[in-house]
C-alpha cells in the first residue's frame, strides 16, 4: 500500500434523487469537508408521471458544491488527487453526436406505463428480467420504447448513451462511459457477462453504437477538462475515476465487498443488499439484482420507496418549531425529532404509518400516504410524536419484508448488517432497524458512505491501494454496535403482523383507484 501525502484530498461527487452533494477526503479516509444542495425532479403536464433530470440545473448545483466544499476546507485545488462521482440508478441520459445533453430523466421517472404494459404484452419482460435482473418499471427498455413513440427525433438524433453518474464523468472529462454498477441498472445488461446484452438491445431495436464502453470500478477515464475545471475551480487535468452507483458505492464505503456481508443504506430510498458470488435473481420477480463493485460479486436488495423523503415530508410540514429551534442551536432537526419520538412505545400508541411497499417488482405500487389509528381525546399519546416514531417503525417494517425475501433467495441469514446513510446518523432509527429485524446493526464512523466508497475507487486507480478490499479494510471503522433486543423483536413481530394486513388492506383502495398512491410503477 503506498501511502497518501497529508496534504493530498480526493473530491467525490453525488447526484442523488433529493439532491446534489460534494464531498471531500483527506488521505486517511475521513471526511473533511461535505457540501449539499436540494433538488425536486421536474415534471411535464402533458406526460402523466414524467419527472425530469435537468442537466444544467444539476451541473450548476454540482459545482456550486464544489466550490463550497473546497473553500470551507479551505484546500487548493491542486491538492485534490482525483475526482470520482455516484448517483442514483436507472437514470438515463441522451447525447447527440456532438456530446449535447438532449434528453435525461431521473429513476422515478414513471411516464412509459403504456410502454410496460406492450412489452408484457410482447412476453419478453420475464426474458429481461433473467438477463438483466430488474423488471422494466423504472429501467430503460420501456423508457426507450416511450420516447420512440412520442419524441421520435429525440432517439434519431442519439449518438449515445449512459447513466447519470456517468453523465457527471463526462460534464468532468468529456469521455462517454459506463461502469457495471451504474449500467446494469440500465435493465440492458447481461448480468453474468458484466456487459452490455445484445439480446436485449436488439429486442428494443436500439442500435449497439450508442452504447458506451464498460469500464470497471477504480479506473482512471480521463483527466479534468479545461471547460470544467474553469467552471468548478478546480485543477485541469485532474485525474478522473471511473466509480458508480449509489448504492453499490454506499456498500463498499461500509465494507460489504465480500460474498455473504450486509448492507442497509438509509438515504431518500432504503436498500437492503445482500453480497454474491453471482447474480442471485429472484425467480420470482420481487427483488433486484445488479452488478457489485469488483468483477466477480453481485449484489440483491430490496428497495423500500423514498423513504428519506417521508422524513423530510413530515419535517417540513409539521415539525416547524424544531426545525427553528434546530436552526438556532445549530444542530440536526431530525435528531430533535427523535427525541419526541422516543418518548413513544413500541408500536406508537397504535398508530400506522402506511408510505413504502414492500417491493414486488412486478406490481410495484404504494399505498396512499396516511397514518391511521389516532384517539382524538388523547393528543398527546397519538400526535406528533407517535407520528414520527410510526413513521420510522414502518421504514423498518419494509426492510424487515425484504429480508424475508432475502433469506429466501439466498438461502442465508446475515449475522449482522451495516446501516449507513443520513437515516443511520441518529439514535432512535437504528435502535429500531435492530429490534425489528433481530440483528445486530453497525453504525460506520463515515456516514457518507455512498462517497467514501467513490473515494476508495479514486485511492485505488492513483495506486495508493491495491484493492477495493485493501482500501476498504484500512478505511473503514465502525462507530458504534447497536445490539438488537429479542424482547423488542418479539413485540415487533407482532406489530409488523398488524402493520402488514393493515398495508394489504389499504392497497385495495388503490387498486380500486379511490386513492391516489405516493407512487406507481409503470405498468403495475
């Protein structure tokens, strides 16, 4: 292992569902400096269900990120060794053949229902998923077919390809690329082989030439251009490094590289993953299966939805006095809230919170957002408090689901899991993901993880280590341990029993289109 100078920073960049974020490192792997900005998808009227990846907004976001983080760390720009990114999956973006973004949506776009439902129709939805892992909800074969049908100019003029990670690769290098990670969420994948499928691209009637070259995490792919090194500050010709996606890179940054580790990443989406010698598919189109971060693992998880973004709802709109009196102190308002919530029992007072699933690729649809089960004479046992504590239980409800589905698949039970990820940064959702799924939980010291693990692919591509596992054994350290309590677990057990015939009762109102679901897949 060759060791990194002191003054040396690696500069990582995330482009996530609910935002932009710039992170910095410094040679030992601890996280000197980190830089955020919000965003909201845009949508369009006419196109029912469509959400928008605007390009210029989110480049503006990322290098105004950039720029913050280097100054705050107050550091030169050419101290900074390399520059990896990550991302949300399954978001695409078009280029012409001049290199002109000229069509992006994010991972929760969900405007080709009708493009689902003719490709079920054509019988090649089960053959996809078995290449590729994923069903067509929120990939590109349907998204393809969309834009075919109603922006028919859109795909004659691509020129090429990839995914918004590595979109940020290129604003950084100029150089169109994918990794495995970021590509096989593309649903145009051959899991097995690592690669792009032939099949499915020729079943879509797209042509091969649009699609970038594969290059595996911890590559270097090019140097900082002029144009954006100008335009974020930075140093031109700054190596840039191949990492990927989000939650594969938020696995590596907590450890679970190896076959048979764990990992839950609590950030706008929770996903528990499941590490593999190879691609463990579920047979019955419920999970998903991508590419992990080396050559020969793979990665299973269960998404439950926009889970991050419930918290944040539920801040914004009832919890205005902590978030104030957060603001005076300078401190977290989800930790204040926290606090309320732990004033609250097991089960909080009865109350439900129904947001997220559990994932069934197949027929992927939510209830209505709603809490139920509140006794109006007794505000102060079933209010706000017993809201936010529901809120978190039923979170921990839908990992409990998928690991269910994740035994089964895998035929194993995780003696621990690693939880990282803005939800794991308080003490409350953690005590609760560990009684809930009766197993011990550990909190890494980076909670950032997502970044780190694209900081590690920057360490290993400019030679300061040998290996993911290398870099991944010196950088990561655990926190804290948060023992699981099989008391707790058995009361759970029996709320969650409650809390899931509750769920499937509620879904009949969707079905019934009475309600309107937090959100639909495709087709579903």
């Amino acid at each position: 292992m060759a060791t990194l100078n002191s003054s040396e920073y690696i500069l990582t960049l995330d482009a996530g569902t609910g935002g932009g974020r710039a992170v910095l490192f410094d040679c030992a792997g601890k996280q000197v400096g980190s830089a955020h900005k919000e965003w909201l998808p845009k949508t369009i009227l006419e196109y029912p269900g469509s959400q928008v990846f605007d390009t210029r907004e989110a480049w503006e976001t990322l290098t105004y990120c950039i720029k913050k983080v280097v100054a705050e760390a107050n550091i030169s720009p050419t101290q900074i060794i390399g520059i990896s990114a990550t991302s949300m999956r399954e978001g695409m973006v078009l280029y012409d053949k001049d290199g002109t973004e000229i069509w992006a949506c994010p991972n929760i776009d969900a405007r080709a229902a009708q493009e689902v439902i003719e490709l079920l129709e054509n019988r090649v939805a089960e053959r996809f998923y078995n290449l590729g892992g994923d069903w067509l909800a929120i990939t590109s074969p349907a998204r393809f077919r969309w834009i075919q049908k109603h922006e028919p100019a859109i795909l004659e003029g691509t020129a090429h390809v990839n995914m918004i990670s590595d979109w940020i690769i290129f604003k950084l290098s100029g150089n169109i690329v994918t990794d495995p990670t970021v590509g096989s969420s593309s649903g145009l994948f051959n899991l097995h082989e690592r690669n792009w499928s032939s099949e499915t691209i020729s079943l879509c009637s797209l042509p091969q030439s649009i699609f970038p070259p594969i290059y595996e995490p911890a590559t270097v792919v090019g140097e900082l251009s002029k144009a954006a090194a100008m335009h974020a500050g930075l140093k031109e010709g700054t190596p840039v490094v191949t990492a990927g996606a989000d939650t594969q890179m938020a696995l590596l940054g907590m450890g679970s590289i190896s076959p048979g580790t764990w990992g839950l990443v609590g950030g706008t989406f929770w996903q528990l993953a499941a590490i593999s010698s190879y691609p463990a598919i579920d047979q019955n189109f419920r999970l998903r299966t991508l590419c992990h971060v080396t050559p020969c693992s793979w990665m299973t998880e269960g998404i439950a939805f926009l889970i991050g973004q419930q918290a944040r709802w539920f801040r914004d709109g009832f919890c205005q006095p902590e978030v104030e009196k957060a603001h005076l102190r300078g401190e977290n308002p989800y930790h204040l809230m926290e606090k309320l919530a732990a004033a609250m029992p097991i089960g909080a007072n009865g109350v439900l919170a129904l947001f997220s699933n559990i994932q069934n690729s197949r027929t992927w649809k939510h209830p209505s957002p709603s809490f139920l089960n509140f006794a109006i004479y007794d505000p102060a046992r079933t209010g706000r408090a017993a809201c936010i504590r529901a809120l978190w239980e039923s979170a921990a409800y839908v990992t409990y689901g998928h690991l269910s589905i994740l035994r089964e698949i895998t035929g194993s039970t995780p003696e621990r899991i690693t939880f990282s990820g803005g939800s794991a940064s308080g003490f409350l959702w953690p005590s609760i993901v560990a009684d809930v799924l009766g197993t011990d939980v550990l909190i890494p010291t980076v909670k950032e993880t997502a970044c780190l693990g694209a900081a590690m692919c920057v360490a290993v591509a400019t030679g300061r280590f040998r290996s993911l596992h290398e870099a991944a054994e010196d950088w990561v350290t655990i926190e804290r341990t948060v023992e699981s309590n099989l008391d707790n677990h058995h009361q759970y057990m029996h709320h969650y029993e409650r809390w899931k015939r509750v769920l499937d009762e509620s879904m009949s109102l969707v079905d019934r289109n009475l309600v309107t679901p937090m959100w639909r897949a495709p087709g579903a």
